[in-house]
C-alpha cells in the first residue's frame, strides 16, 4: 500500500508554482533527484507512468501523487494515449516524514482508543502544534475541486509579482493539502461529492450552451434542486455561477491568446451579451475584459 507523509504544523505548507503538461502517447515523465521540493501530480484525463525509488506508479484520470523532495523519480514507461496532468510544488518547511499505511491504520485506532470521554483541554495562550497526514497515492476524493482550485493556482501566477496574489495562493493552497488530507482511507467520494462532480463536468463539455438546469438534471440522473445543493456544498456556488466562472476562464484564454473583438469572444464562451459577459468579468476579475487584455499586453511587452 502507498505510503502516507506526515508533516507537523504550524508552519503550513508553502506554495511554491504550478502548471499543466500535455503529453503525446509516447511522452514520459522527466528523470530525476532530490529536486528539493514536493511534487504534487494530478491526472486530468490519460494515463501518467511514474515511478519513485522502487514503487511505480499509476496515475490514472482522478488520481494524484506526491513526489518527495529527497527521492528519485523516474518515468516508467511512455503514456499509452493523450494525457494531461496538473503539477504543483510546493515545500513543508516543519518537521515531514514517511510512514507505510498500515502503521498510519494502526496510530489512528490508537488514538481512537486513548481517546479521553470528556476530550482534550488545549492551553489558550500558546500555540499547539498538530499534526496532518496526507496519502502520497490516492484517487481523490473530489477531483474536480481539486483540477479547479489547481487550475486556479496557476491562472494566477500571471499576477505573482503582487505582493497580494501571492498571499491569496497561500491561502487556497491550504484547500489542495485539505483535499488530499480528505481522501486519505476514503472509500469513495460521498454521494454529494459524486454528484457536484458529475454535473461540474457536465457543465465542463457544455459550457458554451444555454444553462438548462433541467438538461443538467436529465443527464446526472439527478433532481436539479440537488444539484445545486451539492455543488453549492462542494463548489460553494450554483450550478449557473459554476458555468459563468468556466465561461470566464475560456474568456481569459482568448483574451490573452488571440485578437478576437471582445463581442466575438462574448459569444465563442456562451454569453448571448457582450454587456452581459463585461459586467460578470468585472465583477469576477476586478476589472474589464479591455483592461485585462491590455494590463497583460502592456506588460508582456
């Protein structure tokens, strides 16, 4: 069984870059050692062939591992069909170690059964430390949420040079460690789980067409009253307000990448309005499609 990493906090793990790599069949993960830094990998569709000292890795759509620091890492073989995966850095600068599965089994039932009935008293004026466990190998217990919030991560890299932004990744990087720390012995996601990721990528493959809550139901199988509840609890928006931030993202794609008029790049992401598509980017970027194109343009030059 994979091995869990165990690290003591404070202080929190740091964020240090992400990315996203497509690979040809073929491609193969790059050879090497004591990189000094984690690094997390998450499959997004394909097959990914790792391996890490003597454990070889699948990397299957759904799945994620971490790669250690002081390891060497390796491709095993060549990716069977197109593949693309997240990568994240990131380094834990406490105390970190390894330990096998069956022994992270073993303390939990101790500590389950040392467990004091009244529970446990903690000083109020210091800081206690605590510790976290994170599978080094998991299929993830919410995938989507986690593709989302890497994605996330790396969109705003373009802004790392503001002192803000970089504080904001740190922030949101705490929810991956959360989401892996989540599926650590998790069976399963849970069926709310199952259910906002099911209609999330529905609204992935969909989000240029109108937002039909009842066409979003027929194809999950599920009452769109639902829905929204468990996107709302797993996403923390609305099925509606998931499609706008997927067609703002789209829209900030072709901002940065083509000349399209900002009315034509409107309708390529799904908004009947151009004024409609402006008002939702201001409101979720803090400024225009115009200024964002231009902040970018002024700034690559």
């Amino acid at each position: 069984m994979p091995p869990v990493i165990e690290f003591t906090a404070p202080p929190l793990p740091h964020y240090i870059l992400s990315g996203t790599c497509h690979m040809s069949r073929g491609g193969k993960h790059t050879n090497r050692k004591n990189i000094g830094v984690f690094d997390l990998l998450v499959a997004v569709y394909g097959c990914l062939y790792v391996g890490e000292g003597d454990r070889e890795y699948e990397i299957k759509e759904g799945h994620a591992l971490i790669l250690r620091p002081d390891n060497h890492h390796y491709g095993v073989t060549g990716c069977t069909e197109d593949t693309l995966h997240h990568w994240l850095h990131f380094q834990i600068l406490g105390d970190w170690n390894v330990m096998e599965e069956e022994i992270y089994q073993q303390r939990q039932w101790s500590c389950l059964e040392s467990q004091a009935p009244g529970g446990v008293s903690l000083p109020a004026f210091s800081t206690t430390p605590y510790t976290v466990q994170l599978p080094q190998f998991t299929k993830l217990a919410q995938p989507q949420k986690m593709i989302d919030t890497i994605s996330e991560l790396t969109e705003m890299n373009q802004h790392i040079h503001l002192a803000s932004v970089r504080f904001k990744q740190q922030a949101l990087f705490q929810d991956v460690i959360m989401l892996l720390s989540a599926s650590l012995g998790a069976e399963g996601p849970s069926p709310q789980s199952a259910c906002a990721e099911q209609a999330a990528a529905y609204l992935r493959e969909h989000y240029r067409e109108p937002f039909s809550a009842k066409k979003l139901g027929e194809s999950t199988n599920f009452h769109p009253v639902y829905i929204a509840r468990c996107m709302q609890k797993v996403f923390g928006c609305s099925p509606s307000a998931y499609l706008i931030r997927l067609r703002i993202e789209h829209a900030k794609e072709l901002l940065l990448q083509t000349d399209l008029p900002i009315e034509r790049i409107a309708e390529e992401v799904g908004f009947n309005h151009a004024a409609y598509f402006t008002a939702c980017f201001t409101r979720i970027e803090g400024l225009s499609p115009r200024k964002f194109r231009q902040w970018f343009s002024w700034n690559r030059g």
